[in-house]
C-alpha cells in the first residue's frame, strides 16, 4: 500500500521549495525534510508542483512580498516630509525670533533660516500627504495615473500623416538623375 502523505507535509514541502529560491525538484528531494520516515518520489513531487499551482503561488507570494515592501519605502519617504516639515518650520520660526529681537543688519543668519526654512516647507509642505495617497492607490489607480501623465499635452502636439502630406501634390520631375 503506497504512503499517503499529509496536507500539512504538502503545504510544507511548498515552503521548503519557495524557501531555497525555487530549486528544481531533485535538488529539493535532497533537501526535504521526511514524513514518518517517507520522502515522496520525483513523480509525486513534480505532481504536488503542478496540481497544487506551486509556480503561480509562489509568483503571488513575491508579488505580496514587493507591495510589502513598496509600502515600507513609500512610508519611509513619508516620514521623511514630515520632518522636513517640521525642520523647516522651526527653522522660519528661529529666524523670525531673531529678528524680532536684532537688527537686520547684524546677523545674516537669522536672514539664512527664515529662507532655508521657508525653501524646505515648500518642498515638503504636502509631499507626505501625496505620498501616502499614492501608497493608498491600487494598481489600477496607479496605472491609470501614470496613462494620464504621459498623455499630458499629446494633443497639443501637430501630428503629420506622411499619406496625405503635401508633397503628393509636387509633380515628378521627368529625369533620371538621383536627388
């Protein structure tokens, strides 16, 4: 009587695969663990592959994994503007304090944050408001964004149909001679 392996060891076993980059299945009969004493055989294995949709869960799996991801970087730049946000803010209010209490004509410096802090609040001022509506956004939403920016002022744009340009209405000259 053959040996039934279980679902549990099945679901492991796609694991184990995923887990060592997607080795082919000789070298992850090498490297798996037994049931109860048992190692499937490479027919069993290559069936498990293929009725299981080990390729296509895998391929979902790293497609989770890179949003994942994309969404760790997104919220990094997000925090990013944030802090910048305050920087410059606390910047532009340092500045305006010094001012308040010198002359202008004493300290550049004052002069120096008031315009370095009011340089970094327009750049950041809602730069993470954008980035975290754009982490919010399926790909779809995405896509269709980025269709709209590159069509941005296509139809602007004088498009010449080489059939019907005016040079059809310039008669041929009668000599053999290359132009």
């Amino acid at each position: 009587m053959a040996y039934k392996f279980t679902e549990k060891y099945i679901d492991q076993m796609f694991y184990v695969w995923y887990q060592n980059d997607r080795p082919g299945l000789s070298k992850l009969h090498n490297i798996m663990p037994e049931e109860e004493g048992k190692k499937p055989s490479l027919p069993t294995l290559q069936a498990w592959y293929k009725d299981f949709g080990w390729e296509q869960r895998a391929d979902a799996l790293d497609g989770e994994a890179s949003r994942s991801l994309d969404q760790q970087v997104i919220q990094k730049r997000v925090e990013m503007w944030e802090k910048l946000e305050v920087v410059g803010g606390t910047l532009v209010d340092k500045g305006k304090a010094y001012l308040e209490t010198h002359e202008l004509s004493t300290d550049m410096s004052a002069i120096r944050a008031i315009t370095d802090g009011a340089e970094l609040l327009r750049a950041s001022v809602g730069q993470a408001e954008a980035w975290f509506k754009i982490s919010q956004m399926t790909p779809a939403q995405l896509d269709g964004a980025f269709r709209a920016l590159l069509n941005k002022g296509q139809n602007e744009v004088d498009v010449v149909d080489a059939e019907s340009s005016d040079t059809e209405s310039i008669p041929e000259q009668e000599n053999d001679e290359p132009i």
